[in-house]
C-alpha cells in the first residue's frame, strides 16, 4: 500500500515538472526588461577595474 501510494505522489509530482517546462515567452512577444544598476559596489577585487 505505501509504495502504490509513493509512487502515485512521485507520478503526480514528475507530471508537474513537465508541464511546467512549457514556453513562457514565443516568438513576437512583447517584453519589457527593467534593471537597476547596483554592480559597481558588489565587484572588489584584484583584477577588476571600473573602467571602460
């Protein structure tokens, strides 16, 4: 009995996986894609330099 019921719970669970790899986005979609420009402060170290 317990190993019908953990393999319909492992079953139930692989299903969802599935399904969630579905295309979020197609093609000609329309997105906006915001950023906020916090890099500078979180990069310290020998070979980095901030400039261009």
């Amino acid at each position: 009995m317990k190993k019908i019921f953990l393999l319909t719970v492992v079953v139930s669970l692989l299903t969802g996986l599935l399904n969630a790899q579905d295309a979020v986005f197609s093609k000609g979609d329309k997105v906006l894609n915001l950023g906020l420009g916090l890099g500078n402060s979180l990069y310290h170290g020998r070979y980095y330099t901030g400039q261009i």
